[in-house]
C-alpha cells in the first residue's frame, strides 16, 4: 500500500510512478488509459530502450514511444556503382556438391530421395533410395551390435542383447545376464520404494 502523501506526487505512466510504488498494472490510474503506458510498461521500456531510459524519470511515456524510437532508418539513395560482391562467409556446413543422385542407395536418400513413390527404381524391382537406406542402417546397427564385447553375468550383457539363460555362458559365478538383469531391477522397485516412504 502506498501512503496518501506519496500516492498524490505519483505521476503515472512514468518510470519514477514504478519507483514510488505503483507496480500493479491493473492498479495504475493510467491502465486502460489510450495514449499513455501504465508505471510498469514505463519502467520496462526505460529499462530496455537506451532513448526512452535517457530521458527524465517523471515524464509519463506514451505508448507509441517505443515504436518511434525503433523506426527503421532509410536507405541512403546512392549513385556511384555498387561495391564488388563479396563472397559469402562460411557458414560451418559443408556445401552439397553438385552430383547426380544415385538411385537404389542410401547416398540417394540423404541427397533428397526420400519417397518410395517418387524414385525412379520403385515398381522396376530394383531397391528405392528409401529401402536402401532402411537396409543400411539395419545392417549398420547389426555390425554395432556384433561389435560390442558381452561382459556376461551383467545386465549391460542382457541390453547389449544375451537373453537366452541356457545359451549364456554366465560369470565366474554362475549368475547368467537374464538373472542379473532380473536382480537389477529388482534392486531398482526396492530403492524407489524406500524413497517413496
């Protein structure tokens, strides 16, 4: 609450009215007013505009301040000819050769053949851009995944893909990857339930 002998010195839709305590925008004498911002919108725009911050702190700011103080400057007409083109900055991207698609392969896809329907290959019997690509990657994640070294008798042995208990070798105990994967999680409901008590 702002008391009565300041409220009357208050100027409001200015900065200085925000400073002495005039911070509601529903409350302001100005809210609703149709040509002058409230304490709050002055505040913010002196703030963040260098031209409108500059001037004194208890004028009220009408609202179309912020606009005239960001109008676009002209272009200066100029007769003499124009400077020579400057070849563009690099921008980090590698720029995309000028080659022809190669259809049927995943070099096709990534080069914009992304539609079975619109490859040329497609109803000839030969692979799609598309196909090529989905086949690529298969292969890709089969040759990740036969590349990895199964520590077994882990649960990172049950992710990586051992999931048969008669077909895996197990740890130097015994303990095979299903098992450890079963005792991982059960591990992991006995924590979350301690936690959550």
């Amino acid at each position: 609450m702002i008391p009565d002998d300041i409220a009357r010195t208050i100027i409001h839709g200015s900065p200085q009215g925000y400073d002495l305590g005039c911070r509601s925008k529903g409350g302001c004498a100005n809210h609703g007013h149709p040509t002058l911002m409230t304490c709050v919108a002055a505040h913010a725009a002196a703030g963040s505009d260098w031209a409108l911050g500059r001037r004194p702190r208890n004028e009220p700011i009408p609202k179309r301040a912020r606009r005239l103080s960001r109008r676009p400057q002209q272009p200066a007409t100029n007769t003499e000819t124009p400077p020579p083109a400057v070849a563009p900055a690099p921008t980090g991207k590698r720029p995309m050769p000028r080659t022809q698609i190669k259809h049927g392969t995943a070099h096709g896809f990534n080069r914009g053949c992304k539609r079975i329907e619109d490859c040329p290959n497609h109803g000839s019997g030969d692979p799609t851009c598309t196909e090529a690509h989905r086949r690529y990657y298969r292969d890709y994640r089969r040759r990740q995944r036969n590349a990895r070294k199964i520590t077994h008798g882990t649960a990172t042995g049950y992710s990586y893909g051992c999931h048969d208990r008669s077909k895996c070798p197990g740890d130097a105990d015994g303990t095979t990857c299903p098992d450890a994967a079963r005792a991982a999680e059960r591990r992991r409901r006995q924590t979350a339930r301690r936690t959550a008590a």
